[in-house]
C-alpha cells in the first residue's frame, strides 16, 4: 500500500469568465519579465506589442534578475532607458505606450484591481516567480499585479522556462492553472522552419498575442 497522499483536490474545471472584462480585444496589457533565460523572446513581444494599434498601453515591469539575464542575453545593462534599449529604439524617442513600473512600488496602478488592465503576460516567467504568484506572495508588484489579475479574473499568461521540472514547479504550474492563470511555456515551434532565432521568438510571441485575442497578420498559420 502506498503512502503517497494527494497534494491536491480534484482540478476544478475553472474557466475564468471573460465576457466582463474591460475590453476585448485588450488594450492595456501588463508586461512582466524576470529572470528565467529568453529575454529575446521578451524582445519581441514587445516590439509586437509597441507595433499593435489596438493595444494602447502597455505597464512593464522587470524584476531584478530579469536585468540580470538581459545584461547576459542581450548585452543591455543597467535600468536607465531600458524600455528604449529593449525595443532597439532611439532613447530620444521612447515608447509612448510602454511604461516602466518599479517592482518595488506595491502602489503602482497595476497593484489595483480597480485599474483597467485587460490582462498579464509574464515573459519570461522564472519558476522563482511562478512560485510566489503559485502561493499568492504579493510582496512585490510583478507578483501583486499578477494576483490581482487572477482575483479579478483577468487572463494571466505564464511563459513559464526552466528544464527540466521538479516537482515543485510542476505543482505551482497547476496551482497557478486552477487559479486561472494559463500556462504557456517558452516552447518555441519548429514546423515553421524558423530561420534566425528572432524568427523563432517572434513567432511565439504572435502565439502569446494571438492566446489573449491580439492575433498578428504576419503570423504563421498551418494550412495542411
Ligand atoms: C543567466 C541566467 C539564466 C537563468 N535562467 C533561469 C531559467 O531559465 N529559469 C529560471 O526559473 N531561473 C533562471 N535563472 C535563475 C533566476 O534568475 C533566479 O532564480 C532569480 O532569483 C529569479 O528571480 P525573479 O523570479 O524575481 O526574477 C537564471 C539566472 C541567470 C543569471
């Protein structure tokens, strides 16, 4: 006889209701990044997010060891016009609707649910990160933001990367999917025969977009 106990209740089959939110498509998105490996892919949902028209703001939020990982990724170092320096934009020239909170301000309007945020996407999402917002640890805006998009029931996007898995992460991937949240790993696709690696992330990005009703014209689509 085993002695192994469930962890769990029976999975509910939660489907967050999305007919009150906001807007639909969205258009103010919070944008999380920390610090698991794949800033490019950061990169380019951003830069995806900066084109889209229907989306008109956009609060981004970058925990410190996401700067530790861009500054190994992709050369950028410090915090000074990071948001400039990620797009690959002219720092004279900053993005009008990307604006950068502190991850220390457990005050900034993303910490409200009373602030109309249609949805969240953490990319990438470390398995540090996943855990706090797993366990409703709200001690810093990334996590606050995210938890107040689940309280109210907003669509929340995890890009969860780490490998391989154990079974902490794998528990706190299904308690932040009971919760709502989706899980969405960094797992590119390769049907496409990607040809650069920016091509691979920005593909998946189009996929996180097109996952919260944002879906890209130049996107890839199967057609067998
Ligand atoms: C270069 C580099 C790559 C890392 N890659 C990962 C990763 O893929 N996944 C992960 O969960 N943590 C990764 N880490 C470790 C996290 O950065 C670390 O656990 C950190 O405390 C996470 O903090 P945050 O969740 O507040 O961003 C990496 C760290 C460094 C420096």
């Amino acid at each position: 006889m085993t002695a192994y106990a469930p962890v769990f209740e029976p999975a509910a089959s939660f489907i967050p209701p999305r007919d009150h939110l906001p807007n639909h498509p969205p258009q103010n998105l919070t944008v999380a990044t920390t610090g698991a490996s794949g800033a490019i892919f950061l990169r380019q949902f951003l830069q995806a997010v900066e084109r889209d028209r229907r989306v008109q703001a956009v609060n981004f939020i970058a925990s410190d060891s996401a700067l530790r990982v861009m500054a190994e990724e992709l050369g950028l170092r410090g915090r000074a016009d990071v948001v400039s320096r990620i797009l690959g934009t002219s720092k004279s020239r900053p993005s009008r609707k990307i604006q950068m909170q502190s991850n220390d301000d457990i005050g900034a309007n993303v910490a409200s649910g009373s602030y109309p945020a249609d949805a969240m996407v953490v990319i990438p999402c470390s398995v540090g990160t996943l855990a706090r917002i797993a366990h409703g640890d709200a001690s810093h805006l990334i996590e606050r933001a995210a938890d107040v998009t689940l309280k109210e029931k907003r669509p929340l996007v995890l890009c969860v990367r780490e490998t391989p898995l154990n079974k902490i992460h794998i528990r706190n991937m299904f308690r932040a999917a009971d919760a709502g949240a989706s899980i969405f790993p960094l797992i590119p696709a390769f049907y496409y025969r990607p040809a650069s690696l920016d091509d691979m992330a920005r593909e998946f990005a189009y996929r996180v977009l097109a996952h919260l009703g944002l879906p890209q014209p130049h996107a890839f689509r199967w057609k067998a």
